[in-house]
C-alpha cells in the first residue's frame, strides 16, 4: 500500500509538472494571467474561503485580467510536495502551515515554538508587524515568497482514550504531529511520542490506533471529522502557528509590477477577511464538537510551560533563531 500511495503522489507530481502553474489565457482580444493554487484543505474550511475571497479581489482588481484556479484537498499534493513544486515553478501558489514550511525556510521555525506568544493580541502584533514580514520574505532565497498569513489560532492535543491534562498524561502515547521537527521536539519535551503523519492519512491512523492522538486547532478537528474517534479534546493551547500563503519566486519575477502590487493587496484583505472568519469558524467547532459526545477540557498551562522552556535555551546555539525569538517576546 505504501508503494502504491508513493507512485500516486509521483503521477501527480508529473502531471503538475505537465500542466503550467502560470500561463496566459486568451478569451476574445482579452490575455487573462492565470495561476494557479494548490492547497491541502477542505472547501468548507475557512481559509480555503479566504482564498476564494482573495481569487474574487484579484479579479476585480484587475478588471477580469488575472485569475486565481484553486485547487484544494491535496489535489496537487501534500503541503510539502506543493512547496517543492512552487521551488521549480510547476506550482504558482499554496497554502501551507507554517510548521511545514520550517522545513524549508528555517527561519520560520520561530512560529511553531510553544507558548511563544502573550495571547492572541500579541500574536497578531507578530504576524502584521515588522517581525511577520521579515520572515515572509526570508524564504525568496529558498525560491518562496510569503504573501500573508492566515490565522489557525491555537493547536491543543485531542485523543481516543484518555484526555491530556498534564504532561504525565502523555506519558506512552503516539501523538501525530506535523513533518515539523520544532513539533516533534515539543511533543517529546512533553512526554509523548512524536509521529509525524500526513494530514489526509490521519483519520485512519486514528481509527486504527496507529497513534493515540493529534493536535490541532478546533475548526481543523471539526472539519476533519476527527471528533469521531476522538472524543477528549483538551485545550492546553500549546501553539498558535499560522498559515501562510506562499508564491514561487519565479511566478512573483515573472508577473508585472501591477499584478505583482494587486495580488499582494488582494492577500493582506484575505488576511483580514480571515480572521473574522476564523473566529466564527472556532465558536460553531467547539459547539459542534461537544454536540456529538466530546468532552473539553481546560487544563492548567503551567506545567506544560514549564515542560517546553528547556527548548529555548538550545536555540542560544542558533543565534538568528535565538535573536527572533527575544524579539518576539520583547514586542508589547
């Protein structure tokens, strides 16, 4: 099976490679610009709406002459395989966590560390300001450009047989984390056991009992149907890593300077749109959730604060890591 799952993503890779990422249309005496956008999410996921409403921006900011195609649901791969394509330019854009993109622009990494941030105000102050801008762009010399961030508020671990209530509680249990190593040092600082699965598998690898738990934000948990397998979700808000929304850098360069500008203001109005619905998107989730038998829980954050402080101390040896890092907490 697994060589079987392997030769599928290499067709699709090849059939992303065959069809162009940027191309342009003629429709009457019009050329219309196209690119193209490839995500993992489902349509009813509230990001994949904030990219719906920067597609319509786009058009109507350009007056019908650019066109976003989006294609969702890991149609043209897993988030890691859409930014390897956006490297070689097979792919104009996707939509990755940035606990994924780490893995190509180390920089980002920064995101993904535990009770990094104050509370959401701060977060935000990060993501808008100065700090969140720097590292959109620390990923040109990686052939990535960040456009925005999309917000995917606060990830907390959810299980099939026992709610996480402490660190001891993680204590001999498989928790799938994204391909992230800053992820997978967090679960192990807390005691569980680190297995990074791709996101489409893991509905099963639940039911199977290949792991015993996930973490992920409420909308995310709802949408994916995990709440099925999983009835105790324990909100211990360890994380608040971002989305972002990333182009290749051969795309960008190749794109005039007015549609480079229109698309970047398309992307930060997405950005806000998001936001709100990402709000709306977690209230319905929790309700939902709850309505179909799982019990949330509100943990005590000290101890797993405490548990996670002994990472910061290994980035001293990484001072551009270590140096964002006092910048981030230092920001009022």
């Amino acid at each position: 099976m697994r060589h079987l799952r392997t030769g599928l993503k290499y067709i699709v890779l090849f059939l992303a490679l065959i069809f162009s990422a940027f191309y342009v249309a003629c429709k009457s005496d019009q050329k219309i610009t196209v690119i193209k956008l490839g995500h993992g999410l489902d349509p009813s996921h509230p990001v994949h709406m904030a990219m719906e409403f920067l597609a319509e921006r786009v058009a109507e900011k350009s007056a019908g002459r650019m066109r976003i195609d989006i294609y969702p649901s890991e149609q043209l791969g897993s988030e890691r395989e859409c930014l390897e394509l956006l490297q070689i330019g097979s792919l104009a854009m996707t939509k990755v966590s940035c606990s994924v993109i780490e893995g190509f622009v180390p920089e980002m990494s920064v995101l993904s560390l535990p009770y990094l941030f104050q509370d959401e105000a701060h977060r935000f102050r990060v993501f808008e300001g100065e700090i969140g801008r720097e590292l959109l762009l620390a990923g040109e010399k990686y052939w990535l450009r960040g456009l925005c961030y999309y917000d995917a508020g606060t990830r907390s671990f959810y299980t099939v047989d026992r709610p996480i209530l402490s660190p001891e509680d993680l204590a001999g249990l498989k928790i799938r984390t994204q391909e992230s190593p800053t992820s997978m040092r967090m679960v192990q600082a807390l005691g569980g056991s680190a297995t990074p699965i791709a996101w489409g598998e893991l509905y099963s690898a639940l039911q199977q009992g290949v792991v015993d738990g996930a973490e992920n934000n409420p909308p995310s948990f709802h949408l994916s149907r995990h709440y099925e397998v999983c009835k105790f979700y324990s909100l211990d808000e360890h994380t608040g890593v971002p989305d972002v929304l990333v182009i290749s850098t051969k795309i960008w360069e190749d794109l005039t300077p007015e549609f480079q500008q229109l698309l970047q203001e398309a992307a930060n109005e997405s950005e806000m749109h998001q936001k709100e619905l990402w709000k709306e998107a977690t209230q319905k989730a929790l309700e939902e959730v709850q309505k179909a038998g799982v019990t949330i829980y509100h943990p005590d954050k000290t101890p797993f604060i405490s548990r996670v402080e002994a990472i910061y101390s290994e980035y001293k040896s990484q001072p551009c890591i270590y140096d964002l890092i006092q910048r981030i907490r230092k920001l009022k």
